[in-house]
C-alpha cells in the first residue's frame, strides 16, 4: 500500500522564490546574473528573471548593467529598523568610544541573526594599516568569527547545531568540522572571550559575547587586526577590556545606565 502524500507546504511558492534569490548575495557573490542565480537556485531562468524585475521595482535588488542584480536598497531600510528594534548599537556607542585605542587595532560590533554575525559598527584606530574586511553591514557565518563564536559559546549545544545546519541548507555554507567547534565552544565559554584567527588571513580578533535581558546572547564585541601585533601580554589586556566592554553594553541593554559615563581602564 502506497504511503499517503504529505499534504503541500503553507505559505506562497513564489515569495519562497524570491527569499531564495535574495539569499545567494553574499560578500563574495554580491553581484549575480540571471544564470548564476537559476544555476545556483534551481529555479528556472524564466522564473527568475521575472521575480529579479519584480524585486527590482520595489527596490530589494538592483539592476547592474551588462552584469546583473545586486542587493537594492529597500533591504538597507527594513535591515535599519532590525537594528534599531535590537538596539545593540545604541547600547553600545559610548562603551566603544572609550575603549583603548593602539594602531593598527579595529573595534568591531557584531549582531548575531540566526547562524550569522552582522556588523553594525567599525572603527579604525589607524588608518595606514590593511583594514580588516569588517565592513559595516557585511554578513559573516558566525563559526568563523570572533564575535560570533563568543555568542555562539553561550547558546546550548542543540541551538548551536540547529543554526548551523540552517546556514548550510538556506544558504549552502560549507559547514565547520562540528565537534573542533564543540571543543573551541567550550573552551571560550569558560574562559569567557574569543581568540579567533579563522575569518580572515593573518588577522586576529579578541572577542567577547554581548547578552541581553533575556539571558540570550545578541552579538558580540571584539578588537582585531594583525596577528603580528597580538603579543601574549596585548591579548590578555585586549581579553579583559573587550569582556568588561561586552558586559557594560548588556547592562545598557537591560536599562542599567549608571555606568555610561565612566571610561574604561587603559591597559595596552
């Protein structure tokens, strides 16, 4: 006896299309053609030049002549009001501005969504320097970054698992080698910051988780640049000042302001 059909899925067909488009632009695919996007979709040309010209007139991708689409900026207006009902770069502005500064360092904000960290703010300490490639508003898999690891090592094994393998069925992220994860999680819980060295080429960062009132991690905070400046000494003053930075922004998150205008201790 045949199994019965399942019935079909809720929701409309053609908005799933237009989210799985709109998925494939990454940092390092941010502009794709028609061809790539039905290549890499599965969804037929036709259809997916059809919903990139309805994206298109309601400004969520943008026409690239003789090369293709690429984001548009109604995702920047919605994406603005996510970050504003978060409110994890107000909580954190006056702690980043007194963080000790050294050249050649950057600060960096991260908002954890879903399996992703999001980069809210950036500051350089010296611009004569490469800049890291922490760009405001670039997408990262939380796995690979120090911001992201930090707030990833707070959350339980199973939420772990459960965002990892959506970046890898929604988004088609490769994902990591799960129990390394598991150990290095563990280790920067205990130790409560991030040393990760995984994002970028010769590139360090010192991070530490940023939680909310709820308990649940939001983001993380972190100080990067060169791995040839990152000393034993530095990066145990960098691990105390980004924890004590990354505490004193979840207190603002939860409305405990009376620290605000004290500056940090200067340690480097």
């Amino acid at each position: 006896m045949a199994a019965p059909k399942q019935p079909p899925a809720s929701g409309v067909a053609s908005v799933a299309k237009a989210v799985s488009l709109l998925r494939m632009f990454m940092p390092s695919a941010g502009v794709l053609s028609v061809r790539q996007l039905a290549d890499r979709t599965g969804i037929p040309r036709s259809t997916v030049h059809a919903l990139c010209v309805t994206l298109s007139a309601e400004g969520l991708l943008e026409l690239v002549p003789r090369a293709g689409y690429r984001l548009g900026p109604t995702l920047l207006e919605l994406g603005g009001q996510l970050v504003e009902r978060a409110g994890l770069v107000e909580a954190a502005a006056p702690v980043l501005d007194r963080l000790p500064r050294t050249h050649g360092l950057e600060a960096h904000l991260g908002q954890l969504v879903g399996g992703w960290v999001v980069y809210l703010h950036h500051h350089g300490f010296d611009t004569r320097r490469l800049p890291m490639a922490n760009w405001v508003g670039l997408r990262a898999p939380a796995f690979l970054t120090g911001c992201g690891k930090a707030s990833l090592s707070l959350l339980e094994p199973e939420e772990v698992a459960a965002r990892l393998q959506s970046l890898s069925r929604t988004d088609r992220v490769r994902p990591p080698d799960a129990a390394a994860l598991r150990e290095e999680l563990l280790v920067i819980k205990e130790q409560g910051f991030a040393v990760s060295r995984t994002f970028q080429h010769d590139r360090t960062s010192v991070a530490a988780a940023v939680v909310g009132p709820d308990g649940i991690p939001v983001g993380g905070l972190s100080v990067a640049g060169p791995t040839n400046l990152f000393t034993p000494r530095l990066t145990e003053h960098l691990a105390n000042d980004v924890k004590e930075a990354a505490c004193r922004t979840g207190e603002r998150l939860s409305g405990e302001h009376t620290f605000a205008q004290r500056a940090l201790p200067i340690r480097w």
